[in-house]
C-alpha cells in the first residue's frame, strides 16, 4: 500500500468568508502518487475552517463568491450568525482574550471569531474522495472546497491531502 502526503497552501485576502477551490491540487495529487485505487483525504488542521465538495456554480458575486456557495453562506448566518463584538457568544471569555493578546500578540478583535469555530464543526474539517482507476469519484459536477469561515483577518492556510491505496 501507498501512502502520500501532500500540503496545499491558500490566502484569504478578504474580511469575509472565503472558499478556495482545491479540487485541481487534489488531481494533481492524486495523478503524482500513481494510486490507481484508493481514497484520498481532503483536510484542514485550522478549527475555523472546513472542507465540503459542492456543485460548481459558474455565476459569482463581484467579490468572486460562487452564487452555490454564497447561498450556503446566507443558510448558516441564520444559524450561527456572525460575531460581530464580544459578548455575543460566550467564547470568547477574559482568559482567552488574556492568552490571546499577553501570549500570541494577537489583537484582541481576532479572538471574535466564535462564529467559524461553530460553523466549522457543523461543516466538518475533511472529506474522504475514492480514487477508482486513478480518477477520484467526484461525480459530474463536483468540486472540492477548502472553507475559511474567519474573516476577523487576512489569514494563509494549509490544505493536508493524504492518499492511500494501490
């Protein structure tokens, strides 16, 4: 059996959820391990982000936000809405904030970010893809998203893919 690991690095720019279409780096992957059967395993180690697969939606908003995608958005802003100052949610509390600030040299506007942690457990931080005959099985219009739900800055990221098989 064969296992590969690859990382795939992104950039959200925008104060604003961001989704960045991995599906390209993960056939890229999939072609440069020579597994021919197997899964590959599409994950994020951030707790503010996700990963889904979703349809393509060829329109998009003036920012780039897929029309598919931005729908997702409006549906989980009425479930978990935006942190927008604290004490809206519990998290984050002082010592947080205390660790953040003194600790890591965060500014404590960054901690506001409540609202990704819950939408990233909700979502789901990877998605397993079979590979068959050196394909992955997205079916017809499937693509693969890496999702960063934190907007509280400008942020780089890592995309882990780890394939198996033979």
């Amino acid at each position: 059996m064969t296992v590969y690991h690859q990382i795939v690095e992104v950039h959200s720019p925008l104060h604003k959820p961001m989704f960045h279409d991995v599906t390209a780096s993960a056939e890229q992957a999939v072609s440069g391990s020579g597994i021919q059967m197997g899964t590959i395993t599409v994950y994020s180690p951030h707790t503010t982000c996700s990963v889904i697969i979703q349809e393509e939606s060829h329109d998009r908003l003036y920012d780039g936000t897929e029309h598919l995608l931005q729908d997702m958005l409006d549906r989980l802003e009425l479930i978990v809405p935006t942190c927008r100052h604290e004490g809206q949610y519990l998290h984050p509390g002082k010592l947080h904030i205390q660790h953040a600030v003194e600790d890591l040299g965060e500014e404590a506007v960054w901690s506001l970010n409540t609202d990704a942690h819950v939408r990233s457990a909700l979502i789901g931080r990877s998605e397993t893809i079979p590979i068959v005959d050196g394909r992955m099985e997205l079916g017809e219009f499937g693509r693969i998203y890496f999702v960063d739900f934190d907007g509280t800055r400008a942020r780089d990221r890592k995309v882990h893919l780890q394939l198996m098989g033979e």
